[in-house]
C-alpha cells in the first residue's frame, strides 16, 4: 500500500458497530462532513438516528425502505455502482429512522452537521437526478449529481458520485476548496468546504487506483494513496487530484462535502499550475465508454 497517512482509511480500519465504515465530524478531527457504510443482510433492519447532522440514504447496491416519521420510502436501488444512479432519501437533523432491506444490500449514509432543520424528509427520483459527462479524452468521467445547489434541497449537505473509465484521470485538474474568497469585485470564487472521498473499484480484489492530495505553502498535506475498494481518504484542505483508475479497472468515488458557510455553494480553484489542461479538451471527444450503465437503458 502506497502513501497510507492518517487521510487514508483502507477498508475495515474505520469500522464499527454496524458499519463497514464510520467518519463523523470528531473522527475526522473536522467540523461538518461524515459518512457511514451501512451493509444490511437479507431480512435486516437498522435504526438511523441522525443527531446534529442531515443525511442521506443512498443505495450503493440492493434496495431497502426507509420508514421515518410515518412516511416510507421505497428505494428501488441499484444492481451496483456502476449500473446506473440510484434513488434515495433524505432525513434531517434530529430525527430517526428505520432502514430495511429484504434481499439486503450496502447503503451509503452521507452527512453534514447542521444547526438548522426547516426541511422535510423526502424521496429523491432517480430519474431528477442529474448525470454529467465531464471533461474529455483521458479526463473524461461521469458526474452523478445528487445532493448539490440546482439538483437537490439541503441545509448544508452536497454530495455526488464520480465514475471513471479505466485508465482515465478525474478530479483533475487538481483543484481546492479550503477558503471564502471572493474576487477584487466581491463575487464569491472558493467556498470552505471539507470533502469525503470514498472508492470502489471494478475487478474484484485486484482492481485499484490512485489519488492525490498536496497542499499549500502555508497550509501542507502530502498524499498519495493506492486505493482499492472500500477505502477512503480525508481531504481537509489542498489540492486534491487526479483521482487515477488503472487501465483495466474502473473507479468509482462518493463525494460528500460541508463546511462553514452560510451559503450552501461548491467554489473550487484549479491549481494554476494545471488548469490549462481544460482548454486541451475542446479539440477532444468524451470516451465512448461513457455513460456507465447506458446499455441497460437501450
């Protein structure tokens, strides 16, 4: 394993209780971003109390039902991550609710710490979610565009999965988002914001992939992680990029983001040494491979 650093949390060293993985704001040693991995076996139940936090349910594979306040919604899922988006719920703070899952399955539970509460818990369609192809060429990679400003209510919550075809680059080029600033007009161009990063990887055990995460002058990280599935890396704060799928193996990454501000917004700042690598991609086309899950809805 390559680069392992207090960011990086292979499989099983965050474990606990119920989950496969267990992030919060205090285990971070951050403010706002956390995540569980719930797996539910055939006929399971489990009892989600989200405290301080807004969260969703977001099927990973298999469908369950989430019951909360006399509402219950049934998410139909997914056969797996790189099948198709999923349907999913969303739960605010303070309240509490039953997952049940009769085939069983692994549900992703994304969260934010919020000090308000105005929404409700509802159903998110995954037919309103939106699926963005980003970049082109080698940087060409699926955006799934769950929980963000445009696509999905929250107080404090975004989250998105990216998929990339085997030996592509994403997240790239390397961007942050550790710092408000605005430009010399007062127009806001980086929010705060602390990121989860959480990988699956096609090909079983063998599959894996890379990702990067270096920081400023002032402000210094150094990662690089060789990442297979079930793995997570902490980024909170630096450049982060490229996320690296090895030829053969596709990559897959939940995003969960939150941070101080009042404004629910994602400001990111491309590292200045790369972010001419965006102009390249006009002259290129988006890899065919993409989008993932396209002949199951021909």
């Amino acid at each position: 394993m390559t680069g392992v650093s207090e960011y990086h949390l292979p499989k099983g060293t965050c474990a606990d209780g119920p989950y496969d993985l267990l992030v919060t704001p205090e285990t971070a040693g951050w403010g706002y971003s956390g995540l569980r991995i719930l797996t539910l076996k055939p006929g399971e139940a489990h009892v989600l109390s989200t405290g301080d936090c807004e969260c969703l349910v977001l099927p990973l594979t298999g469908s369950c039902t989430v019951t909360t306040d006399g509402k219950a919604f049934e998410l139909t899922g997914r056969k797996g991550v790189f099948a198709s988006a999923t349907d999913f719920a969303y739960l605010p703070r303070e309240s509490e609710a039953l997952i049940s899952s009769a085939d069983g399955g692994r549900f992703a539970l994304p969260s934010a710490r919020t000090e308000r509460g105005g929404l409700p818990a509802r159903y998110g369609r995954k037919e309103d979610v939106p699926v963005e192809l980003r970049g082109a060429g080698a940087c060409s990679r699926q955006v799934n565009n769950y929980c963000l400003p445009g696509s999905f209510d929250a107080e404090n919550l975004l989250v998105c999965e990216v998929l990339t075809p085997g030996g592509n680059w994403s997240s790239y080029p390397p961007h942050k988002h550790d710092e408000a600033r605005t430009d010399d007009a007062g127009n806001p161009v980086e929010s705060e914001l602390e990121e989860i990063y959480y990988f699956e990887v096609s090909g079983g055990e063998s599959g894996f992939g890379y990702q990067r995460v270096y920081g400023t002058d002032e402000r210094p990280i150094d990662v690089l992680a060789e990442i297979r599935s079930g793995d997570t890396v902490l980024i909170p704060h630096g450049w982060h990029g490229p996320s690296i799928a090895a030829p053969g193996y596709d990559l897959y990454y939940l995003n969960v983001m939150a941070g101080p501000g009042q404004d629910r917004a994602w400001l990111i700042c491309d590292d200045p040494a790369h972010c001419w690598v965006r102009t390249t991609w006009d002259s290129q086309d988006i890899d065919d491979r993409l989008p993932f899950g396209a002949e199951e809805t021909e």
